[in-house]
C-alpha cells in the first residue's frame, strides 16, 4: 500500500525569478522564501534554481543557510526549470512521489506523472492552465513588501539660552571685603560718605579759623592791660 501524498517523501522546488523574483531585495527575498518553506512543511529536500546573473550573492547566502540546495542556470530560456525538472525525476527513481513546486510555469506540469504533484501559488498572480490541471493548487498571500524598521527619533533641539538681563548697581550683590566692607558700593552709599567728607573738611577750616582768631584777640587784649599798668 503506496503512503499518503501528505506522509510520501517529498521535495518541494523553488523557481526563484518566477515566485521570489530576479535580483528581488534581499529582505523580501528572504521573506517570500520563508512564507514558501512555511507552507510546504513535510518536505524533506529543498532544491531552488536561478540564472546566476539574476540572483544577489546575499540571498544565495540565505538560501544555503536554510538548508536549501541552490542550482544555478543559464541564461538561456527555461534553463532553471530544466534543472528542477531533472532534480525531480532522479528523485523519483529514489522513491519520492510528493512534489511541491513553487512556480507558475506550465514546464513543471508533466510531474504530475511521477506522483503528487501540489502547486504553491501567491494570490493574485496567474499561472498556466497546463499547471493548474496537473496538480494541486494552494495559493498564499502575496508577500509585496517587508516592513522597514523603526527609525529612531531626530534628538530634540537644546533649548537657546535666554539673554543675561543686566543687573541695576541697586540690586548687584556687594562682596565683602577685608574689614567687613563691601567691595562695590551703591552710588547712593558713595554720595553720602562724600558728602559727610566735605561736611568735616569744612568744619575743620571753620574750627581752625575761629581758634587763630580768638587767640588773636586774647592776644591784644593782654597787651593793652600792661600797658595801662
């Protein structure tokens, strides 16, 4: 009793410019390879084929690093196709009956003949009747873009500085001194000392003037005294 096509061994084969797309971006690349190996699970080999000019170095890095088996074509027409096709009859003479194919052209349609043949398709995108009579077909959202990430936000500007407001001679804080003296004096301050100065340079004169005088006169005084003596 031949196995179920859902428990026969299977391998899934991957038309890269067809479902991934020549010199596709690496991040939808990636992306699109990843929602195709999601939906073939139970499948034990994984082989893809490109034309080696169409197909970055970045995603053949990718391809092998998720195990899968990269052919890489010629250009001429067909050439990748040919290759998958041929990966699929020496696996049938192994004993595989289950094929998964990735693509939407009708070359893969005489695999049907070698067991179950399922086509993975993405919605929205036509394939060739051939095909789609010959086996299975799932369709799978369309992968278009990948989401870009976060940017990180522009550093706020600092705030500009406001301008320094003069201070009045009034309100400026005097630093003390030796002595207990304030090193800047208001001008008010200043006036009144002046005017104190002047007050006591004056009186001086004033009181120097009166004692000459009156010495003077005491002076005289005495004089006639003896005189009359």
């Amino acid at each position: 009793m031949s196995p179920s096509p859902a428990k026969a061994p299977a391998l899934l084969l991957i038309d890269i410019e067809n479902t991934i797309g020549a010199n596709a971006h690496t991040a939808l690349a990636l992306a699109r390879l990843d929602a195709l190996l999601h939906h073939a699970k139970g499948t034990e080999r994984v082989i893809a084929a490109c034309a080696r000019p169409r197909i970055r170095a970045d995603l053949a890095d990718g391809l092998r690093k998720r195990g899968v088996h990269l052919l890489l074509a010629d250009t001429d027409k067909n050439a990748a196709d040919r290759l998958l096709t041929e990966q699929a009859h020496a696996a049938a003479a192994d004993g595989t009956r289950r094929f998964v194919v990735a693509s939407a052209d009708a070359g893969f349609a005489p695999l049907a003949a070698l067991g179950h043949l399922e086509v993975l398709a993405w919605r929205g995108r036509p394939i060739s009747k051939a095909l789609e009579k010959a086996g299975t077909v799932r369709r799978l959202p369309h992968i278009r873009r990948t989401a870009l990430p976060a940017q990180p936000a522009p550093p706020s500007p600092e705030p500009a500085p406001l301008p320094a407001t003069p201070a009045t001679p009034d309100a400026q804080t005097a630093e003390a001194a030796p002595g207990g003296w304030p090193a800047t004096k208001p001008p008010h301050v200043l006036r009144w000392i002046a005017g104190g100065a002047a007050a006591l340079f004056c009186g001086g004169l004033a009181f120097g003037a009166g004692t000459a005088l009156g010495n003077h006169i005491t002076h005289s005084a005495w004089k006639m005294a003896t005189r009359k003596r």
